[in-house]
C-alpha cells in the first residue's frame, strides 16, 4: 500500500519501521544517537500508540510499536554489554518520549533496569541505568499517583541500595580506587535528588549515606565537582530529620537549646540550624589549632604555646576523620568553610534561623590577621610558621566567599551588617592585597555589596573602599612600565664599577633579554582570567551605584581611564550616565565626558544610538518664557477678544445702509491688482481647517472713491457671502453697520454664490430700503471677497490675511464707519 509522506502517521510508521529494522540485527554503537534522536526530535511512538482506528495505518502501526518494545525488553536483559547499554538508551528515550510507554511499559523495564546495578557491569552501563532511574523516579512520575504506586514506591528503596553499595561497598575496602570520578560523581547526585523528592523513603538510608558523605569530606583535596556534590548531598541530608531524632537526619545530635523534641512541624527547619552551628563551633576550635602561631589571643582568649614542637593535630565532633600536620589542618577549615557557604547556597523547604552573628565572627577572626602575623611566634617552628603564612590567603578566600553567599542569599535583609563587613573587607585587603585570590574574592564581594547598597552607603565608608578600587588600575589595565623594569633590568654589571673581586669577570646573558619590550607579547595568563572578571563587574558597579561626588577626583579619574584602556562598554556608558562630579566652591561642577569614547568603542549598538541620538522629541520642563514687555500680552488680549466678538457678530443681522447712486457697471473701472489664486467650489468644500489662535491683527481695506458709494452693497454681499464660506472659519473683517428705522423690514441672510457662472440669485428687495443693483457689480464684488477669503485660507498657521492693493489703499489699521 502507497504511503503519502505528508501524513504524520505514514511519517511517524515509516520512522518507527526503520529503527526496528536497525535494531533487530546487529546494533552498532556509533548508529544509536542517531536513531535516538528521531525518538525525541518526532513524537514517533506516541503518534504510532493514537493512530485512530479507522486509519489505514492503524494496524500496522501497533505491530510495529509491539514490536519494538518487545525488542528493547530482550535487550536490557542480554549479556552483551553494549546491547545492555542500547537497551538502556532506547529504554530512556521511550519514556521521556512517549507516555504511552511509560504507562504501559515503565513498570517492566524498571523492573528490568534495578538489577543491572547490583552486577559488575562497566562504569558507562552503571551511569546510564543511574541516569534513567534517577530520571524516572524524580520528573517522569511526578504528581502522577499512579504511577508513583507502580513504579516509584516497589523499586525506589532497592535503587538506593544498589547506589550506596556501588560508592562504597559492604564487602570490599579495596573497590574505592577503582572506582572512576564519573560513576561518583552520578551516584553522588542521584542521591541527592532521590532525597529531596523522596525524604521519607530516604529516611531508613540517612546514617549510611551520612558515613559515606563524610568519609568522602574527610579525603577531599580541593573543591572540584565531587567535592561541590558532596556538600550538597550533606546539605540536603537535614530533608529527612524527625522530631523523634534529634539532628538533621541523625547526623549531629540535640546538645541543648531548640525547640522540645516531639515538634515536626519545626524539625527540618531546627535540624538546619543545629547542623549549621555545630559545624560553626568545629570550624571555631580548628581555627585555634591551625592560628596558634598568630597574635590573635583577643579573639579566642587562650595562651599560645612557647615552645611546641609536636605536630598539630584535631578530632571531628561531626564524624570526619582525624587529621595530622598543619597543612592538613588547613585544608579541612577551607572544606568547613565552603560546606557553610553551601548551607546558603541550597534551597530549604521550611524558614530557617542563620546565625550570622557567628558567620562574621568566623571571617573576623581571619580578617585581623595579615600575613606576617605568623612571624611573631618564636616559640613555634618556622615551618609550621612558614605554612601558616602560605595557606592563610587561601583561607581568607573562603571566607569571603562566605560572606558573598550570605549577602546573594538574604540581599536587602543584610543592610544592618554593610558597614561592618565594609570594614572586615577593607582590613582584609589591607592585609593580603599582594595576592591574586584575595583580590580576586575582594571584587567580588564588593560588587555584590555596591549593586545592593551602593546608594546608601556613607561618604566615610566609600573614603575608605578608595584603595580597593584604586588598585583596579593595576589588576585591569597592563602595568607596561613595571613589566618593562623587571624585563630591561641589567644583568650583570660593568667592569670596573664594583670593588668585588669578580669586578672584572663578565657574566653571561641570554640573548632573548636583550630583545626591545615591543617585540615581547605578554598575554595574560589562565588564572589571571578570573580576577579580570572581577575586576571589570567591580569597575562597573562603582560608577553605577556610587554617587560620583563620594569618589576622590584622582580615583574617578583613574575608573574613566581604565574604561577607555580596556575599552568596556558597560563602563564607559555607566561613565556617561553618571558623569564626575567635583566641588567648586559651594557648587558642583561636573566634569568631562567619555562619549566619544563609547561612540568609537560601541560599535553600532542601539542604546549608544539612542543616547547620542534621541528620537523622542525634547520636552520642556521649566516655566515657560514672558514677553519682553506687556504689549505682547496686551496685543494677544486684544486679538482674542476681536475673536470672539466676531464669531459672535457672524451669527447676527447685518443692516446696510440704503443708497441709491450706485454706478451702473461701465462706470466701474479696471480690475486693481491682487494677489489671487485659483481655486474651485470643491476645494472651499473639503477646507475645514480651523484658524489658528495666533493670529496677526486683521486689516480692513479702503476702498478707492469710484467705488466708495458700493460700500452698503459689498457689505450685504459680505454678509449672504459668509453663510456660505465662514461656516468653516470666521475673517477678521469690519462690518459696516447703520441703524435704520424700525419699520424697515429685515433683508433676508442667504444668498446663493457661485465662481462658475454670472448670474445671482437674490431675495427680492424691499422698497425704500436698498436699490437692486447690477447682476455683473453684486458678481464682480463676490469674486473680490471670495479670493480674498481663499487666500486666507491658503496661508500659513498664523492666518495672516493678505492686504489688497486696490490703488489709493489706506493705512494698515482698520477704520471703523
């Protein structure tokens, strides 16, 4: 039967045919991803498990879905290992895939997967089984109660099993070594999942996996990822604590203080606390052992040795193993540390009480030293004294990082301790500025402290962080001239110049010394990349968050200059938002910009675009500007007034005056000169543009003597014109009124006016009160005021209504009759 590609059921077949064929034979290691990622890329099982029945498909499709899970559950139960490890893959990718076939199928092959970790099987079918179980166990059955029946509580407790005795066997002592860094850094984080999910059914595995933890605390070197997975599992083993057990899990026991037993509400929550300050109180009395060839007798309150000469050495309260030598103590008190910064780090189900009064007792102890305090002590061994003095910066380190995690994890709630930790870090820097970490952990925490408080802070505190920031110009910016010293330095001396014996021997140089320092490209090295970073986020947050007038003008002067060496755009546009400012006098006067420098260095990004070039229209703040005399208010005054009363006039009557000399039209004379434009009826019609408000003082023209008898008619004519024309905007024009007597009927207001034709229609006229005049005078009269008002309409914003010169014109102020 023809199958049409363009369905998702011949697709979905087609594929799933494929990969049975694949399968059924030989597998080959190198062809499982690909088919593997047809499974996740197309819903292809989960298409094939719906087609509808009456789909042509539908058969087929079963039997290929059939058959295929027929497949995968003979091969997780081969001998080969690889066809082990293809089963668990395809296994993997079906239920992730495909809820069909973890309803129908989960059950079965996680039945079929538990067993494979209790065999010696290689370290990459281990990870993988680990791998799927973890995934099922923690996202794939999530509120799903069914399955969590099925699958989750019959094969979850063996699971667990079968990873603690894969970390650390019951029988054997010797598997440890063999035991690769990858299989336990998987096992380290299933377990660690399984109990933050499953608290309860991890309870029964708490004292086993705490011995495991700590054994593998008590060995670590370093803090690599096993490392960083161990303390997160220890973290996480407080999930599990009763009210009955007095600890996190049974780990550290109730030595006073808390809440009554028998609480469960608070019990995780107290547990958390206990187990943070009995590793507090550990960390405390090692100090006192690996310190005591410091001068820190305020701080502890016991009497150093005079004269000791045996090796140092400690026991655990906690259940870690002894240690022996100094060094040794050391890098247990840098472990106690990083464990307490990973307690702030982990998220906890319930409000937890951190005693920070503690934490900073901790880092206070280690910030009063600096690193020529172990040289005080003759009493000690100057090896132990020496050792001292190279691990201190290390510690140091981590106790900043402490501190970093506990401002991230509380933020605003840490404002009543900035200034104290503000003089910790300042006392520390001081002390140990000669090393990179601590440099490096120093920009850190400042940075978190200046994005969070920067604002607030006191003039005093910034005063003092100057010389931390100041000394950005060293670490960010390359020191050409100290490297050039060190580089050009002589060798050797001259003959003659010295009265050593060797004066006249020559010694020898190398030839690459001699090279110039241009030609000698000195990249930065790998661990240099870290304090860079530092550097720079520091560099940004001090011309971000500080108010610029705290900063001394040398140290602002010196973050512009380090913005443009290292050409940071995020620095140079913090720059240029907030500009430096300096005290002259009683007045701040801000100073230069780097603008030009970020328009050269950005590169076409749109947020310099949109500072140096605004689209949005300037908006006007202040108040806004008076006349230079009152004649303009006045003049305004005026012209608003004329306004109203002629929107008010135009509704009135308008009464011309009756005269009967008005001259026939050969008597008229030639047309006068005018500014005219032409327009059409349809033009007048579309106009409906209001005047504007501003607008010129109107003008009144004169008309010339042989005309001056048409006066009452051009006003009449004025009149019925503006029922037609200023319905869409009111002339400033005079209208020339006269009373007459009361039993002077009324003219009627309308006349019909056109530009197209000579003839107008008029109402008839009544007698003794106004000669009817020619059709071509009353025509010619309207086309005068007609043009004259298109003109006005025509002009600019300010309505300025031309003046027409009509031979003997008058003075430009109009002239009331």
């Amino acid at each position: 039967m023809p199958l049409h590609l363009g369905d998702n059921g011949a697709n979905a077949v087609i594929t799933l045919r494929m990969i049975n064929t694949v399968i059924s034979g030989y597998i080959s290691p190198s062809s499982v991803p690909f088919m593997i990622s047809q499974l996740y890329m197309t819903p292809v099982l989960e298409t094939c498990a719906l087609l509808p029945s009456s789909s042509q498909y539908k058969s087929e499709g079963s039997a290929l879905l059939h058959r295929f899970k027929t497949r995968v559950s003979s091969l997780l139960q081969s001998k080969t290992p690889s066809e082990k490890w293809t089963g668990l893959a395809f296994a993997k990718a079906a239920m992730e895939s495909s809820f069909e076939c973890l309803a129908s199928n989960g059950e079965v092959w996680v039945r079929l997967i538990v067993p494979i970790l209790n065999k010696p099987e290689p370290p990459p079918t281990i990870n993988y089984a680990i791998a799927t179980l973890t995934r099922v166990f923690t996202v794939l059955t999530v509120d799903k109660p069914t399955l969590i029946r099925q699958i989750v509580s019959p094969n979850l407790p063996p699971t667990i099993g079968h990873i603690l005795n894969i970390l650390a066997p019951v029988n054997s002592s010797t598997s440890d070594a063999t035991l690769s860094e990858d299989t336990l850094a998987t096992g380290l984080e299933a377990l660690n999942d399984l109990l933050c999910h499953n608290p309860v059914t991890f309870r029964p595995f708490i004292q086993r996996t705490q011995e495991i933890v700590l054994s593998l605390l008590s060995s670590q070197r370093g803090f690599n990822k096993v490392g960083r997975l161990t303390c997160n599992l220890f973290v996480s083993l407080h999930l599990s604590n009763t009210a009955s057990r007095g600890g996190a899990g049974g780990i550290i026991t109730n030595g006073g203080g808390g809440s009554a037993p028998g609480n469960k509400a608070t019990a995780v929550a107290e547990g958390w606390t206990r187990t943070v300050q009995t590793i507090i109180s550990e960390t405390d009395e090692l100090f006192n052992i690996i310190l005591r060839c410091t001068n820190e007798e305020q701080h502890t309150g016991m009497s150093r040795q005079k004269n000791s000469t045996a090796e140092v050495s400690g026991v655990s309260n906690i259940g870690l193993s002894e240690w022996k030598g100094i060094l040794e103590g050391f890098q247990r008190a840098e472990m106690l540390l990083r464990l307490l910064s990973r307690f702030l780090c982990q998220p906890t189900s319930s409000q937890v009480v951190i005693p920070l009064g503690q934490f900073l007792g901790l880092v206070g102890r280690l910030t009063s030293l600096t690193h020529r305090s172990a040289e005080n002590n003759s009493a000690i061994e100057r090896a132990e004294r020496d050792t001292v003095t190279v691990a201190l910066p290390g510690l140091l380190c981590c106790a900043l990082d402490l501190l970093s995690s506990a401002i991230e994890r509380l933020e605003r709630l840490f404002a009543p301790l900035v200034n104290l930790v503000t003089e910790q870090l300042v006392s520390a820097f001081s002390g140990f500025s000669a090393y990179a970490d601590v440099r490096t952990a120093t920009y850190t925490l400042l940075t978190i402290l200046l994005k969070l408080f920067g604002p607030a802070l006191d003039r005093q505190i910034v005063s003092s962080l100057n010389t931390i920031i100041y000394s950005l110009n060293t670490d960010l910016v390359l020191d050409a001239q100290l490297s050039n010293n060190t580089r050009n330095s002589t060798p050797g001396q001259k003959p003659g110049k010295s009265g050593n014996k060797n004066a006249g021997k020559q010694q020898e140089v190398h030839a690459d010394s001699l090279l110039s320092p241009a030609s000698q490209l000195q990249p930065r090295p790998a661990w240099h990349q870290g304090l860079t970073t530092a550097g720079e986020n520091l560099l940004i947050a001090t011309l971000e968050r500080l108010p610029p007038s705290y900063l001394r003008p040398q140290t602002r002067t010196s973050l512009d200059r380090i913005s443009v060496c290292i050409m940071n755009q995020k620095a140079m546009m913090a720059s240029v938002l907030f500009p430096a400012v300096t005290l002259s006098g009683n007045v701040n006067v801000r100073g230069g910009s780097l603008l030009p420098h970020l328009v050269g260095a950005s590169k076409g990004s749109t947020a310099v675009e949109g500072i140096v070039r605004p689209r949005l229209p300037v908006v006007w703040v202040g108040r806004k500007k008076k006349p230079e005399d009152g004649d303009g208010e006045d003049e305004e005054d005026e012209e608003e007034e004329d306004e109203e009363a002629e929107s008010e006039g135009a509704e009135e009557e308008v009464i011309v005056k009756d005269n009967t000399n008005i001259p026939q039209p050969d008597t008229i004379p030639e047309k006068w000169p005018a500014k005219r434009r032409v327009s059409s009826s349809k033009d007048q019609d579309t106009n409906t543009a209001s005047p504007s408000s501003k607008r010129q003082k109107s003008h009144t023209p004169l008309l010339p003597a042989p005309i001056a008898d048409l006066a009452p008619a051009l006003a009449q004519e004025s009149q019925a014109t503006q029922v037609v024309s200023t319905e869409h905007t009111t002339l400033q024009f005079t209208t020339v009124q006269q009373t007459v007597p009361d039993a002077q009927p009324q003219l009627p207001t309308t006349a019909t006016i056109t530009t197209t034709t000579t003839t107008s229609s008029a109402p008839k006229p009544a007698p003794a009160t106004i000669t009817t005049t020619s059709t071509s005078t009353t025509q010619y009269a309207g086309d005068i005021l007609e043009n004259t008002l298109l003109e006005a309409l025509d002009s600019d914003d300010e309505m300025i209504i031309p003046e027409i010169d009509m031979g003997d014109s008058s003075d430009d102020e109009s002239e009331e009759i």
